[in-house]
C-alpha cells in the first residue's frame, strides 16, 4: 500500500505503511536481514521525499555497510535506489563540501548500478540522471565557476 500511495504522489500518506514495514522487520528480522535493510531504505527513500533529509541520513547512513554487503550481483538495484537517497539526502541539506562529496559518490555508483542491472532506459536510471543533474545544478550554485553548471547540462543531455 506505501508503494502504490508513493507512486501516486501522496508520501504522507504513505510513511505509516513504510514505518510499519521497518518497524516489524527490524523487531523481528534484526537490522541486517535484507528485508529490514529493504524497509530501511524504503523508508529513507519517503524521508527524502518529504524534505526530512537529516532523518533520512541518520537512518540510512549507519545502514549503508551492511546494504552494501547484503544487495550484490542481481540484487544491486537495491543498493541503487538505497544510494540514490542517501545522496539525495546528503545534497538536500545543503553545500557542504565533505557531505556534497560524499554525496557524488552515492549518487554516481546509483547511477552506474542501474545501467549496469537495468539498462539506461528505465524509469529508475532516468531518475538518477535527474538526481545527479539537480546535484549539480545545486553544486553549481553554491561553488560558481567551477564546471558544475556543466556537468548538469551534461547529465540533462543525456537521452531520454
């Protein structure tokens, strides 16, 4: 039911599925069982989506060692979407250049896990295009004349 009321656009709505999902996993599974990280970072993905960044960020961040030895080989979309909202998180609170650094990482490897497992024409490979294009363009205001503008443009010339 999150999915579908995320999907649709209404996130409030959805957070008490998604919170309910991490919640029960987490109590019963433990925190590394890949359906709790599954729900950790479902619920990181709503955060972002509702400009709570900074819960975003302490909820995904102490997850990301164990996301990262848990989705592998076909299950690397997961670590994907978990890196796309840690990025989108860590640039949504602002410049600042140690978080926007940790922040293209994350979303640079999203984006290179999608290709790599989804191809380049799928909805959420176009959403890190986007992500990174808007990272940019963020950089680009805080840093002026450094090239970030440019690499936006590139990332928004990419094909759709």
């Amino acid at each position: 039911m999150g999915y579908l009321l995320k999907k649709l656009g209404r996130v409030d709505e959805a957070e008490p599925y998604y919170r309910e999902a991490f919640e029960t996993f987490t109590r019963v599974l433990g925190e590394e069982h890949p359906y709790s990280l599954s729900a950790t970072s479902n619920l990181g993905s709503v955060f972002v989506a509702q400009g709570r960044y900074a819960e975003a960020i302490d909820l995904l961040a102490p997850a990301e060692p164990a996301v990262r030895t848990t989705f592998t080989g076909d299950n690397a979309r997961v670590l994907a979407r978990f890196l796309l909202s840690l990025g989108r998180a860590r640039a949504g609170l602002g410049f600042d250049p140690d978080r926007f650094a940790a922040a293209e990482s994350n979303l640079l490897e999203a984006n290179e896990l999608f290709v790599a497992t989804r191809g380049e024409d799928l909805e959420d490979t176009r959403e890190s295009v986007l992500a990174l294009a808007e990272f940019y363009d963020a950089w680009a205001a805080a840093m002026p004349g450094r090239g970030h503008g440019d690499q936006a443009g590139r990332w928004r010339a990419l094909p759709e």
